[in-house]
C-alpha cells in the first residue's frame, strides 16, 4: 500500500466511507439503480482530482470514458466553478473518450497503457463499464460468454491502476427491484461485476429528493454502514 493517492468525493461521509476517498492502484465501483448517482459521482472525481493533495486532489488530469454519451462540459464548468477553479483549466485537463462498443471500449484502455503516463493522468473513469456488453451479449445464453470478457477486460483496468498508480472507478447500473430478477446476476440488487477482481464495490441508493445512500460491499479493511450524501447544484456534497 505504498504511494496509494486519494482523490475526494466531495462528501466527508463518503470520503470516509471510502477509507479518506477513492483510492488509486484499484478498481473502484460505483453500482445501483437509475439516478442513483454513479455519473454524478464520475464528473465530481474529474474535477477534484485537479485539485491540489491539501484539498483532496492528485494534481493530476483525467480520462473519462463514456459509453452512454451522458456526459456533460456544462457540468464540469458548474462543479469547477464551485470550488473556485477556472472552468476552462478544468475542462481542458478532462480528456473525454466516447467508447462506441466494447471491442472500442477495450481497445481504448489497451492505449491508455501509453496514454496515461505521457499525461499525467491520475483517474481513469468508465461510465459505464457495463452498458455495452449488456447490450451486445444479452440474456442467459450469453452470460457466461459476457462475464469472461467483462472479466478480462477489468483485469486490464486493474493493471492499469497498479502500473500507473491511477485511480480507475468504473460504474454498472443494477436494477432497483429484486422481483424484477430475471436469472443474471450482474444486474440484480448487490449483482456487482467486480466480484472477481479485487477493487472496492460501492452500492448507491436513492434516498429522499436529492440524498444518495452509500454502501460499501465485502470490504472488511473498510468501515461497515451506510451513510448520506447529496447532489447539489454545486455538485456531490454532506
Ligand atoms: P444511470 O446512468 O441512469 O444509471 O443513473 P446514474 O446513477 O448515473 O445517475 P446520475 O448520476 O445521472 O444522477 C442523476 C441525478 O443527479 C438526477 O436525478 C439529479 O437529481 C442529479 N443531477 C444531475 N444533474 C444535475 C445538475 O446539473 N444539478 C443538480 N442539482 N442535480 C443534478
Ligand atoms: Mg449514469
């Protein structure tokens, strides 16, 4: 555990929910329902790992991988704005990489091998890392076909993390309702698809108006419970 960066959230609770914030040299996954805030989250992470280590940050760049096309610059200048940063640094300092299908998707993070470390890259996001192998690979029949690509493909992120001392936090939409279960487990309630990679597991759930609940998963080196977070127009905040 040498050298390992902590990037803030935003939210002291989560923050330490997360053991002082998410951690670079892994794999940190954010999954839950619609809304339940995953993409917040991302955007809030590619702003505050530019901040300096005394407010939280890695003095570092991002790279942020959308397969969903919900990203959004006019959120990143608003969160940018918040903490007083000069939105244009911000936004410059966030490279945005629209990942087509999950073959672009791999290919994307193959080249991230020489991308990151000429780039001073600390955070590499996948929102979501999950969509497109849903998409492509879908029902039972092709499950287990699915998972083994998912699998070697977070293998990939994880080396990733451990070579360049990044942090990688990748998000996967599960379903809200358990009688809505159609026999895959990656998409059921606590169906994370980190199951077979070391990396921490965060479930997010919707709570009144704008609180988030957060949970860590099978993570005994970090604190049990829960707590609540907000999304506030200035971004993830208590
Ligand atoms: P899926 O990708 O659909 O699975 O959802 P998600 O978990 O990524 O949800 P997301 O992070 O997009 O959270 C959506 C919630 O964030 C919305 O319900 C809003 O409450 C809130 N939100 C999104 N954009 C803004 C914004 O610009 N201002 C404020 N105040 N809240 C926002
Ligand atoms: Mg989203």
């Amino acid at each position: 555990r040498l050298n390992i960066g902590k990037i803030t959230t935003g939210s002291k609770s989560l923050d330490e929910l997360l053991g002082g914030g998410v951690e670079t040299k892994t794999i940190t996954e954010f999954f839950g329902e619609y809304g339940s805030g995953k993409t917040q989250i991302c955007h809030q992470l590619s702003v505050n790992v530019q901040l300096t280590p005394e407010k939280g940050g890695l003095n570092g760049r991002a790279v942020y991988i959308d397969t969903e096309g919900t990203f959004r610059w006019e959120r990143i200048e608003a969160m940018a704005r918040a903490l007083g940063l000069d939105p244009d640094k911000v936004m410059d300092n966030i490279y945005y990489m629209r990942a087509y299908n999950s073959d672009h998707q791999i290919a994307i993070v193959d080249e991230l091998f020489t991308f990151v470390p000429k780039n001073d890259v600390k955070l590499v996001v996948l929102d979501s890392v999950t969509s497109h192998f849903r998409a492509e690979y879908p029902g039972r029949e092709h499950l287990a076909e699915r998972q083994q690509k998912l699998n070697s493909h977070l293998h990939q992120l994880m080396r990733l993390a451990e070579a360049y001392n990044v942090a990688v936090v990748v998000t996967n939409q599960v379903m809200a309702r358990p009688d809505v279960f159609y026999g895959d487990p990656t998409t059921a309630v606590g169906g994370h698809v980190l199951a077979h990679t070391p990396g921490v597991r965060v479930q997010l759930r919707k709570s009144k108006g704008n609180k988030r609940i957060a949970r860590v998963v099978d993570a005994p080196h970090l604190p049990e419970g829960e707590v609540v977070f907000v999304i506030t127009e200035e971004g993830i905040r208590d």
